[in-house]
C-alpha cells in the first residue's frame, strides 16, 4: 500500500497527478466490474481483496459509485468502518 498511500496523500494535498491517478485506478476497476456483469449477466456480491481492496475504503466508493443501476450498492457507513473478517457492505 505504499504507492497509494503517497498518491492519496498527495490527492488530499490537491495534487492534480494523483487525483488523476486514483481516478484512473478505480475507473480500470469499475470498467472490468462492468465487463463481467455483462458476460454474468447477474453478480450476486463483488468482493474487494488484498491491501487496498481491505484497506482503501475511499477507492471501494469511487469504484462502486454510479454502479448503482447495475444493481450494486455499498453501505457508505460500514465502508468507513468495516471491521474484521469478512463484512457485507451492501
């Protein structure tokens, strides 16, 4: 998590290359979530994983954000606090 860390420091900084950045990392996510969907036809979860899947609550909503005709909602308050272990965000 070291890089995104700098790029999110840099992000609340105001730097306009890391905002770029964080941006363009969640849009390559939501756009392979979009690919899938369209090849599943029905998802029933999408699970976030590793360090900033786990860990990145800020990139979890970028990337969910305007998925929501798609079927997919994330519950703002348990991303901010998601605890341990496995966690339903919807």
């Amino acid at each position: 998590m070291g890089i995104i860390r700098n790029i999110e420091a840099r992000k609340e900084k105001g730097d306009k290359k890391a905002k770029l950045a964080f941006e363009m990392c969640a849009y390559r996510i939501k756009k392979y979530i979009g690919a899938y969907i369209a090849v599943l036809k029905k998802v029933d979860a999408i699970l976030f994983t590793g360090g900033l899947g786990e860990n990145y609550s800020a990139l979890r909503e970028s990337v969910c954000e305007g998925l929501e005709n798609l079927g997919i909602a994330l519950c703002k308050p348990t991303n901010d606090n998601p605890g341990n272990g496995l966690v339903d965000l919807s």
